[in-house]
C-alpha cells in the first residue's frame, strides 16, 4: 500500500474548502452554483439554486451568452443522490 501524501491531501482538503465557499456565497447571494459530473455529457452539468433546487442543464460553450437549456429538474431522491456523491455538499 503506497503511504498517503499529506501535502496531496493537505491541497485537497484546501481545495475543498475554497469550492465549499465559493458555492456557499453564490447561493447566499442568490446566484445558482455549477457542479460538473463526469458522468454528464460535456456540455452539461447540475446546478444548484438558492432553494434547494437542482437542474441538469446543458451550456452552448461555444456561445456563453446564450441561455443555458434545462434538460431536467431533479427530484427530492435524485437531489439526494448528487448531494451524496458530490463533496462540495459534505
């Protein structure tokens, strides 16, 4: 078993943190909150809104200025499911 290294997880954690700020003041602020999943096609992603909702919605990368397209709004399980996968949430 290879030994942990405290500096690998010394960055993760800082990581972390700083992620579970930026996501803390954007739904304080009323704006929505992007996490990527690789099992998501690349132009998508969950975004999470100030009540609680989450969306899957899909981003024209190549023109940010568009609207982003609302492929689904999860339900109470699924949100439940995303918040357990993601670390952000914990």
């Amino acid at each position: 078993m290879k030994p942990k290294n405290d500096q690998q997880d010394n960055r993760l954690f800082a990581m972390q943190q700083v992620i579970k700020k930026l996501r803390n003041d954007d739904l304080n602020q009323g704006h929505c909150f992007m996490i990527f999943d690789d099992e998501l096609p690349d132009d998508e992603a969950y975004y999470e809104y100030p009540d609680g909702q989450i969306k899957v919605e899909r981003l024209d990368k190549s023109n940010l200025d568009a609207p982003r397209e609302v492929i689904k709004v999860l339900t109470k399980s699924e949100i439940a499911a995303v918040k357990e996968k993601h670390e952000v949430f914990h």
